[in-house]
C-alpha cells in the first residue's frame, strides 16, 4: 500500500514532541554518576526507599484491583446521570492535583477526619505516618487508571458470550470467573500497568498525607526530592533506577497485552 | 514547599503620585527561610511604607520566596535570580557565599530558639524534651537536612533524648501545620513559629539544652536590584527592623 | 403428527423502544419449527426470550414446566432453563479451545467426565482433530457445527437456533445445512429457528410461522404457506404476485377500482395468487379469451438465467416470467410500453 506522503510540517512537529521525551531521559542518562552509582545502589537510604517504594506499589496495585474490578463492573451495567456521577467521582483523582488528593485524605483519614477521628477514638488507629498511610495514597491516586481500563473493556465485550455461557448452564460466578475476567485479561492487565506505575511515581499524595521517614514512608520519589537539595548524585541515581524499572515494564510488555495504551 | 509574597504596587492607597507618572516599580526578589514569613511580611510592608512617605510612591515591589534554607541554597546554586537571601543557619549561607553569589559580606540580623510545639492546652502534658521520648506520642520533626532540623537533633542530642519522629517535614512551618492541625502530638520549632502562630501552645526548652539560631542575610549578586537590595538590608539591620523582628518572636541582634 | 404431546407452549409479549412483540406458539418433539419474516420482524427477540434472556409479559412453558409466568411473577432464569443457544456467528469462547468449549456446558452441570463425552461429540462431528484448537483457527463452517455441538452436549430440552447458516458463506451453506438437518433429525427435544432466509426455513422446517412487525402472519407446513401466502413477505418468498381486494362472486375489485375477473371468488375480504408465468405480455392491446387486460409500463427487467421476471406497473401491477428471447423481440426495456394479459382461470382467490 502506499500512502500519501507525509508533509514536511507534520514530520517537524512530531519530532519536537519526541526531543521533549528523549532529551530530558538522554540527559539523566548521559549526566548520570556512573562512577558513585554502585555506591549509592547499596546505600541504606536507597535500598530502604526501593523497597518502600516496591512494597507499597505493589499493594496498592493489589488493593485496586480488588475493589477496582468489581467497581468497574457496576460502571459498566449503570447508564444515564447515575453512570456520570459515578464516572465523575472515581476519575476525580486523576484530575486533582496529587497534593490536594493528600490533604482530602487527611480530612478524611487523618486524627481529626470525618472517619480516622472514629477510627482513632475507638480503636487508638492513626493513620497518617504509616506505611499504611503511603499505601492509602498511593491507592487513591493510581485505582482510577485500573478502573478506567477495565470499564473500558467491559463496555466493548461482546455480552452475547455471557449469554452463551448463561444458557450452557452457568451461574454468576461460573460466568464471571471462566468467561468475563479471562477474557478482560488485556484491559486488566493494561489497567494494573498503568495503576502500578502512578502509584510508584506518587509524590504529593504521599508526602503531605504520610510524612516523610526513612524505611517507612519514604518513597524513591521522595527521597528523590530530598536528595536534590543535598546530595544531587543520589537523587539523579535513585531516579536512573526508576527509569530503567519503568523501560524495563514497558518494553516487557506486548502490543497484544497492552491494548490501547 | 515553596511560599510566595507580592507586596504593594504602583496602586497602593499610600501612593500619591498620579499612576500615569508613577514610574514602574522595580522587583526586589527576596529568598527567605520559612520561618521568617510572618516577621519578613511585616517588615516588607513598613520598607514600602516608608518608600511612600519618602518619595510619594512605592519604589520596589518587593517578591519573597519562603521554603526551607537547603531548597533556596539549592536553587541560587542552579542559577536562581534574587537580590537578597535571609537563611536560618550559618551553613547554608556559607554555602551560598562559596559559590560566589554574595555581593557583601552576609550578616547577622537575628536570632530564634527552639521550642516544643503542642497542641492548646497541652492535653498530653508535656513539659521537657524527655516525654517527647514517650511511646504513644506523635512527634513529628523536621528533616536534618533544614536548619531547625538539624539544630533540633542537636538539642535532643545534648538533653540525652531520643525521639523516633513520624515524619521528617521540609520546613519548619510543616511540623507546626502538623502539630496545629491535631495530626502530630508535639514538634519542635522556633519561638517565633509559636508566637505568630496563635493556634498552637509552646513549651520552653531550657537554655542549657537549647539551640541558639543565627541568621545571616546578604545582598546577592544574581539579581537585578543591588542598591534597594542593600536599603532593605540595612532596614532589616536598623532599629525599626528589629523592634519588628523581636514583636514575631525573634531575638535581635 | 396428531396425536403427538405438545411440550413448548409460548404465549408472549415484549414491548421495548416503541416496537411490540406479541407471539403464540407450540412446538412438539421432534418437530423442527421455524419461525421466518424479514429482518426487524422480533425473530430475535421471541428466540432470547423463549431462552431466558428478556423479561416477558405472559407465558412459557417447555415440557411441563413453567418458565415464565407474569400472572404468578415466575420466571426460570437463563441458567437453569434447559435450552441449548445457537448463535448467528457462534459466540464461541475465543479463549477455550474446541474441547473446552463444548465441555464448558457440561462442566456447569458438574459432569464428572466432561472433557471425555465432549470429545465423543466432538469425534462423532467427524471434527476430533480440531479438538485442541482455538475457535479463530477453524473455518465458519466448522466454527458453527462446534456451537451447535456445545449446545447439543449439555442435552436440553429446547433447541434455539438463530439464521445458523446466514453468517456462512453461500458456497458452504448447502453443506452445513446437510450437517445441521443430520444433528437435528437425532435430537429429540423440541427445535424452534428462526432465519429470514426462505431457503433455508422451507429447507429444515416442518412447520413455518411466519412473523411481521412483531405479530404471527400466518403458520402451517411450508407447502401449506406458499401455496396460499397472507402476506407480500411469504408471497415474495413463493415467487408469485399477491393481490387483496374485496370479492363479488365472479371478480375481485382491488384498491384503485381495478378489477380482477375470478370465477368462484366468494365473497369478502380474500387474497387473489397470479402465478408470474401466467401473465403474458402484449405489444399491443390483445384480442382474445383473457377477461384481465392492462396497459402498463416495464418498471425492471430481471434475468434468473433463461427466465426473465419483468415487473410491470399498471392497474394491476404484476411480474411476468417470460423467455429472453420474448423480452428481445417485445422490446421490453424499462419504460417501455405493453399489456399484461392473465386468464381469470390462473387467479386462485381465498379468504384473507
């Protein structure tokens, strides 16, 4: 097939769009302290935030797929004001800015919010500084990326599957289980990626909602941000290493896989 | 995080030059530590109310950018434009002067202590830096890497106590939000954060243990502004400076 | 036939986005039902809801038991109904092999042995060495001779098949058709299709109904439909011309005042058949017996290979099947003058 040609401008335009990508990747790359970066690799600061950063990642991604699914499930049956209503508030903190999503969080979760001060004055439970804290905020930012991708793909199964299953015999679970989710795996999948890495970039949810510690709530992002005003070669280290983490993911995964990303 | 100022301009009531003659005011840009934004705000609107009633209108719009020492040292090291820079500590300004920024030789100009920041009325009881040692108390610090941080780790360190701190804040205004919103049990800040702060009691830190904080402020050479930079320094140094200065809590110098 | 216990009974109505559905009908064993009309006629629709999948006013009952029942508030929900689903393109599960789909019924039913008696079927199909394979790697025809095998495997009562030949290129129909008559002769529950392809209903039904905008036209054996249709849908499926008017003993007055000269028509409401080979067409006004002549005007001329049907407009319009050598040596282009001509005798009349 030959296409017409692509205008000189379009070419142009398209490839400052990609200077505004790969100069700033090339300069981390070509800037980096190479020399110091075994060093810092091992540095307790480092391993400590890469752990953090790791485990509450990953658990959020878990938490969201767990209460995303199936919210993404009762989107995707409802039509009309109820569906943007509820369309509105799950994608809501996609919008606001991550600092603002920490402050309704501790308004929230916090001694004095509407459900931590209950929390608190029953059970003694604060929420705000724990690890449980940088888990919470990392959750709220990064679901709605699963539960976009997953609502996304319900929408545009084809229902007559569920019915064929239905008149083979098969109950709600059976459908749901060995029809509906394998074949949503794409959208899942898809949806877990992209809610795996907000929630590992998360900063300004984190910071003002669990504080900042070592070991305990001190994400890679943050001590990225700390270790600029100090020490410049960790913080451009640390942020090699997340790099390399996100290529890694994104290479490794498919077209087939990704869909629509 | 970073707090911005902007002060007062051709349209302030005090002016009274007609706005078509009123030549455009110039911008002084001020870096200041975080904790000295109630004091600076004060001092900045008596310089241009003094401006008004020497020249008949305001001269300089002043243009402060608070945060925590380590984030305005950084930033002036990758190039940042300000006419002056007020830090909390010695260190940093040094620094600042190492890297051949500094106009005029950096100064003194006040100086703050430490002290325990608790929630009104003091409904957990605390009076020394030990029970900040007590286990069920939220104490929330500011990281090492800012002045108060560091010179609260000293006090602790010189008391003999250890705190395990739930978070390590950015500036010093942080560990006081914390402590005043009712996240944090207690914090250890300046004086001057408690006596501008009114929602917030203080507990006194004995001298022996305390941590006298010096802060330096000079007239850089990476703004534009160099001659008002300097009248607002010798303002800051003269004795309206102070009295306004000591009213936030500082201690002169 | 007579005498044969009668075991689906379905008398319903579905009133969705302005359009009403408004059926009743039986099925015995053994017999296989087809219900025919053009697209937009609710086929669809009467097969989901004789499956489970729509909420229906009225009531189905399938060998004695009651699946819906609005007056009692029943309804036997799709799962536990014993009717086998055939989709138009197979709905195949895209993610299970051919194994795996057909056993996927019998799995549900906690079949101990599925994956074994889904093999059997699927070896008797004459389809064993696909038995691993994905449905994106077999043919149509194969694909939808697996969703009629993933139907028949969990043995239901009730077999729904919708337009199972339509998404099949022509070219294998006839063959699949063959596979498909061959499976349902061996079921023995009730078969209910629904197609708007005339070929395929008169070739696997016993018994037609015909459905129009939602209502029942008429129903009977396929021979009994087309020799007497009731409707332009069956008539243009039994390739003769159809005409309603209002009988007065010898001759039959259709709308526009033009009359149709019939002997024994009766008298009342009735439907009026003209075979198109009984129409013959003149140049010029014809002398002769024929008691119907009009003057019209060619609308189409359309080739079946030797046979040509040309469609005439006149107070009476009517299509004509003459030779191609007629249509050369009359001239008969479209716009063309001529006369139609039809014996009365080749007017078969009957009640509407």
């Amino acid at each position: 097939m030959r296409r017409a040609r692509t205008p000189a401008a379009i070419g142009l335009l398209a490839g400052l769009g990609l200077l505004l990508f790969v100069l700033p990747l090339a300069g981390l790359i070509l800037r980096a302290p190479w020399s110091q970066a075994l060093a810092e690799l091992t540095d307790p600061t480092t391993t400590m935030a890469l752990g953090l950063s790791i485990f509450c990642s990953l658990t959020a991604t878990a938490i969201a797929l767990v209460l995303g699914i199936p919210l993404a499930m009762i989107l995707a049956r409802t039509r009309g004001t109820v569906r943007n209503v509820l369309r509105a508030l799950t994608t809501l903190p996609m919008v606001l800015p991550p600092v603002v999503g920490g402050v309704a969080l501790w308004l929230a979760f916090g001694r004095r919010g509407i459900a931590g001060s209950l929390l608190y004055q029953a059970f003694g439970i604060q929420i705000p500084f724990t690890t449980t804290a940088a888990v919470m905020a990392e959750t709220f930012v990064a679901m709605p990326f699963l539960v976009i991708a997953v609502e996304a793909g319900l929408r545009s199964l084809d229902h007559r599957y569920e019915e064929a299953a239905r008149s083979l015999g098969a109950g709600y679970w059976r459908v749901l289980t060995r029809v509906t989710l394998p074949l949503l795996r794409p959208a899942i999948f898809s949806g877990a990626v992209l809610c795996w890495a907000r929630a590992l970039g998360e900063f300004g949810a984190t910071i003002t909602f669990a504080g900042n510690f070592p070991g305990r709530t001190q994400t890679v992002p943050i001590a990225v941000y700390l270790a600029l005003e100090t020490k410049p070669e960790a913080a451009i280290t640390l942020s090699l290493i997340l790099l390399v983490v996100s290529v890694a993911i994104l290479v490794g995964m498919r077209d087939r896989w990704l869909g629509a990303l | 995080m970073l707090a911005f100022g902007w002060l007062a301009a051709c349209t302030s009531p005090l002016a009274t030059c007609a706005v078509q003659s009123c030549p455009e005011p110039k911008t002084l840009t001020i870096f200041a530590a975080s904790s000295l934004q109630p004091a600076f705000g004060k001092i900045g609107n008596q310089f241009q109310a003094n401006e008004v009633k020497a020249q008949g209108h305001v001269v300089n719009a002043l243009s402060f950018v608070f945060a925590g020492s380590q984030m305005l040292t950084q930033q002036l090291g990758e190039g940042a434009a300000a006419d002056i820079f007020a830090s909390a500590d010695i260190a940093h300004m040094t620094q600042v002067n190492a890297g051949g920024l500094v106009a005029s030789p950096p100064r003194v100009f006040a100086h703050n202590r430490l002290e325990i920041a608790v929630a009104r009325g003091n409904p957990k009881g605390i009076h020394t830096l030990a029970d900040l040692a007590r286990s069920g108390l939220v104490v929330v610090l500011a990281d090492p890497s800012v002045p108060a941080g560091k010179y609260a780790a000293q006090a602790l360190k010189t008391a003999g106590v250890t705190v395990k701190p739930a978070s390590l804040e950015q500036q010093v205004t942080g560990v006081l939000s914390k402590v005043a919103f009712g996240e944090a049990d207690a914090g250890i800040v300046y004086v001057s954060d408690i006596i501008t702060s009114r929602q917030v009691d203080g507990v006194a830190i004995p001298n022996d243990q305390n941590v006298i904080a010096e802060y330096p402020i000079a007239v850089l050479n990476t703004g534009h502004n160099q001659a008002a930079a300097k009248d607002f320094v010798d303002f800051v140094l003269s004795a309206d400076g102070q009295s306004l200065l000591k009213a936030a809590g500082f201690e002169g110098v | 036939m007579v005498g044969r216990a009668v075991t689906l009974e379905a008398a319903i109505r579905i009133k969705r986005n302005g359009f009403t559905l408004d059926v009743a009908l039986s099925a015995a064993v053994g017999e296989t039902v087809a219900v025919l009309g053009p697209n937009g006629a609710g086929k669809t629709t009467l097969l989901r809801a004789l499956a489970g999948l729509e909420d229906v006013e009225g009531r189905v009952t399938l060998d004695g038991e009651v699946l819906d029942d609005t007056s009692r508030g029943v309804h036997v929900p799709a799962e536990k109904r014993r009717a086998g689903l055939v989709f138009q393109d197979h709905v195949l599960f895209p993610h299970l092999s051919v194994i795996e789909n057909v056993a996927f019924g019998l799995r549900a039913q906690r079949q101990p042995r599925a994956a074994d008696v889904a093999r059997k079927w699927i070896d008797e199909a004459g389809l064993g060495d696909r038995a691993e394979a994905l449905p994106r790697e077999l043919s149509g025809g194969q694909a939808q001779r697996v969703a009629l095998l993933r139907a028949l495997a969990t043995g239901p009562k009730l077999l729904l098949l919708d337009e199972p030949l339509s998404s099949l290129d022509v070219s294998i129909r006839a063959e699949v058709r063959r596979e498909l008559t061959r499976q349902l002769a061996s079921f023995n529950g009730v078969r209910l299709l629904v197609t708007h392809d005339p070929l395929e209903a008169m070739a696997l039904a016993d018994r037609l109904v015909v459905l129009e905008h939602g209502l029942v036209v008429q129903s009977g054996t396929p021979g009994e439909v087309t020799a007497r249709p009731r409707s332009r849908f069956v008539a243009d499926l039994a390739g003769v011309n159809l005409l309603r008017g209002e009988a007065h003993g010898d001759r039959v007055v259709l709308a526009g005042d033009a009359s149709l000269a019939a002997p024994d028509a009766g008298e009342g409401d009735v439907f009026a058949v003209i075979h198109p080979r009984a129409v013959a067409l003149y140049r010029t006004r014809p002398d002769g017996t024929p008691r119907n002549v009009w003057q019209g005007q060619v609308d189409s001329v359309d080739l079946y290979g030797e046979r040509v049907r040309v469609r005439v407009s006149a107070p009476v319009p009517l299509v004509a099947e003459v030779t191609r050598a007629a249509v050369s040596e009359l001239g008969l282009n479209p716009g063309a003058s001529v006369w139609i001509a039809v014996k009365a005798t080749e007017v078969s009349v009957y009640p509407a």
